[in-house]
C-alpha cells in the first residue's frame, strides 16, 4: 500500500466566505479553526462514534474537530505570534483511489513582501508568518492565514483506500492506521511557512521576487543558495536527486540531536579494487536496526534472470543458494516487495541483503514489514550497483573476495549531506506539490515533513525527536 501527501498551494487570496463556526486553540498563540464544511459534513458529520485514544467525541465530526483542535493546541503551544493564526478547515473528496491516497493538503492562503518590520525587504512571507513579524494583521480582512483540507472519504469508500480510515485518537496510539493528527500538524506546519512560493518545475521567481524560502536552499553541488541561481539552476536544482539541501543555522545545529547515524556500506578485500569504499545506502524499515557492529561478509550476486539481473523473487536455486550462504547477497531492485527478496535470500542462508536500485538517483530506504527477516538490508544507488557487479563479474564461482560491511558511519547523520545539512526532497523526477517543500527521506527517524506519513512518528514538532520547528525558526518563527 503506498500511501501519499501533497500540500496545497496557493499564491493568492481565496475567493471564499469563511463559515461562522470557529474553534479557538488554548496555547500561547491563539490558532482559530474555521470550520469551513457544510452541515452534514466533514466536521458537521453527525455518523455516531464510539471515544478513542482521549478523544471523547460522540461523532465522527466531533471527533475531527477535536483531533483538528489538539493538533493546534501543539503548534501553539510551540510558536509565538500576537497576532490570532485563523486556519480554514474542512474534510472533503481528494484524490485517491483503491491503493493510495492525498491524506491532506495546506498551504498559505496568501504572502506578503515589504510589510512593517519585514526581514528581508523585496522577499514573500507567508501570511501568518507576516502577521507575526509585523505585530499586526496583514491579512485580507474576513481572510484565513492557512487553508487546509483533509481526505473525508479516506478508508470509507471502496475506492479511496478501503478499510483504512484516519486513527481519531490523540493519543499517539494508531498501530497500523494513519494518524490524523500527525497528517495534521503536518499540514499546518505548510501553512506556517514549510513550503516554497519560487516555481520548482520552472525555477521562476513568483512575481520576479524570492521567497524567503529561497534563502536557506543551497546545492549542495555549488554551494549556491536559490536566491543566487538562474531560472534553470533552481529547476535543475529541484531535481538534483539528493544535492537540495538546508542551510539554516537552527535545523544544522539541532540535527544530531534529532538524526540518528546515517547507513553504510562499506566495500573492501582483495579483489575490490577501485570499487573499495564506502557507499551512500538506506536502510530497511524490516529486519534487525545498522548499528556499530557491522555485518560484514563476501559480496555475492544473485543471478537468477537471463539478462544477467538477480530478482530473488521465487526461492533460489542451488547454485545462487549456494553462493549466498554466509555470504551477502546482492540482488536488484524490481517486480516484486523487498520483504520477499529479503526472505528468500534469508532462507538461503545469507548473513545480510543488498539491494541495488534499477534507476538512476541517491539511495533511498527499503519499505515494508516481515517480523520473520532477521538480516540487515541496505540499499545502494543504480550507480554503486553497476560498479559492484563490474568487480563480481571477475569472481571465481562461489567467491568474490569483495568483502562488503553493513553498519553506519558515525561521522554522517542520516539525511544529511556532506555538510551536516539537512536534505531536502528532491527526486530526479518532479513531484508537484512534494519536491523541495519537503525534507528528504533518508532520515531517520523519519521527520513529521516527509512526503509521506510514516508510522513511527510522534506528535512532537520540536528537538530532540523533531526538526519541524527549527526550520520555522529559520525563516522567522521564534
């Protein structure tokens, strides 16, 4: 089951007449939640329901309006504005179908450049953040600061995910459903100012002017930020892969604490050649955690297709059976899970599994679960796996005298570059609405503003588990 996010964006006012219905946050900064669906629906949805995970509603839109209110109340409790942030909410049809889904969507319903006591002059605020900077409300007057919209429909019906609706809990306790108040406090925090207003498939200034956005991007390749490109840089920029990255001084600070030591392969012995090495990798959401103590062995390929590929999607045969035991295995990317790659070669006898992807880009982690796998998996890039087979291909039969170690490197932090900065999401292929408004996601553990909703996350916004708010605190928030 794949299971996607986008945020919602747009560059100006809404035409819309907020509903009379609104929800005041209890926190530091008051966040006021307009309910904006009609009665009967979304947050109006009289369906009865039982209480779940603290959340006492007696309806499911009772219970959406309150999971919709605890997430404001964090986000309150974390930043600081004099100025009320008004969210426009409401639960309706978004896209989905039966084996994914757009969870929710948010953004800013305006921006502003040049208001009373702006940081950087000539540069787009999102409008909340504006609000807060100038001290007063620079907000259309009857205008929301966020839109926010969340899939009504999700789990409910055949086509949009069947039996997978939102946990309406609060208290972080959703096993396997997808937790509406971390889909939430996502959204919101696109709302605040996580996200871009620069055209990323084109590169285009909005109006000819950046967005202060555009001054913490850097590639990591130049070490130009996007405020320094040309159009076709910052496009190119986008789709770089895994040379997009951060470089604000409170997320770089904040990252050890909250980043775990990035996965490597290391690649060594006798006949490794200029193969030898250490290789960017991610690692499994299956089988035992990459910790110090590597898991080293001779790398061995599978080959189980004619064009010379190993799949390992059916069980071995004898001869790559035998070439895997005690070994590790290296298989390729394609045609079926990487659970079952990793139990077929586990069933062989191979100490551990790398995967070596089937496109071009940086090395990204192996989904899935099996509680049966009990070897370490990594996987590498297209590119570290056709230097890898190249020295394989001169193995003797069933030895290569390529030694490969699956651990971590304790000088990188997961999601990070070279620079301890943090990376954001851009993959060679653009994903509207996805690509560089969000981290990437190699870290771990998984960040709140990941593309996609991740099982492992809490509620919290804030170092030591979270990185969420530093970067508001690098474009303003305080």
């Amino acid at each position: 089951m794949t299971i996607l996010e986008r945020h919602w964006l747009r560059r100006t006012a809404l035409a819309m007449t907020l509903a009379a219905c609104a929800i005041h946050a209890q926190a530091a900064t008051t966040i006021v939640i307009v309910n904006s669906n009609e009665a009967g629906v979304g947050f109006n949805d009289p369906t009865p329901t039982a209480p779940v995970g603290g959340n006492p509603g007696r309806t499911l839109g009772e219970q959406r309006l309150i999971a919709f209110q605890h997430a404001a109340d964090i986000w309150g409790a974390t930043i600081t504005s004099a100025v009320p942030i008004r969210i426009a909410a409401s639960f309706e049809a978004l896209p989905c179908d039966a084996d994914s889904a757009v969870l929710g969507a948010a953004g800013a319903t305006e921006i502003f450049t040049d208001f009373p006591n702006a940081p950087r002059a000539n540069t787009w605020y999102p409008g909340a953040l504006a609000s807060k900077l100038a001290g007063t409300d620079v907000a259309t007057p009857g205008q929301a600061h966020i839109r926010a919209r969340f899939n009504g429909r999700l789990g409910l019906s055949p086509d949009c995910l069947p039996g997978t609706p939102f946990y309406l809990g609060i208290d972080n306790q959703h096993g396997e459903q997808i937790d509406l108040v971390a889909v939430l406090l996502h959204e919101m925090a696109h709302g605040l100012g996580f996200q871009n207003f620069t055209d990323e498939a084109t590169g285009e200034l909005f109006d000819g002017r950046p967005s202060i956005w555009d001054y913490f991007l850097v590639d990591s390749r130049s070490g130009k930020t996007w405020v320094e490109m040309s159009n076709e840089e910052r496009r190119l920029s986008a789709i770089s892969g895994s040379f997009l990255a951060w470089n604000g001084a409170r997320v770089t600070s904040a990252a050890p604490q909250a980043l775990l030591p990035a996965p490597n392969l290391n690649v060594g012995g006798p006949a490794a050649g200029g193969a030898a090495g250490n290789y960017d990798a991610g690692d499994a959401s299956f089988g035992p955690p990459l910790g110090a103590d590597a898991v080293s062995g001779e790398l061995m390929p599978v080959v189980d297709q004619a064009d010379g590929r190993g799949l390992a999607c059916d069980p071995l045969d004898a001869q790559n059976a035998l070439a895997v035991r005690g070994n590790v295995a290296l298989v390729d990317r394609g045609t079926c899970a990487f659970t079952v790659k990793a139990r077929h070669v586990q069933d062989a006898g191979a100490r551990a599994l790398v995967v070596a992807d089937n496109a071009p880009g940086p090395a990204q982690p192996l989904g899935g679960a099996d509680p049966a796998i009990t070897i370490p998996a990594l996987r590498i890039s297209y590119d570290a796996g056709v230097a890898l087979k190249e020295v394989l291909q001169r193995r003797a039969r069933n030895r290569s005298g390529v030694l490969a170690s699956l651990g971590v490197d304790p000088q990188r932090l997961s999601g990070t570059d070279a620079a301890r900065r943090m990376r954001m999401y851009s993959p060679t292929e653009l994903a509207p609405g996805s690509s560089v408004s969000h981290y990437a996601t190699e870290a771990r553990p998984n960040q709140l503003m990941e593309p996609a909703v991740n099982p492992d996350l809490t509620h919290a916004v804030t170092p030591p588990r979270d990185l969420t708010y530093p970067l508001l605190q690098d474009i303003g928030w305080e």
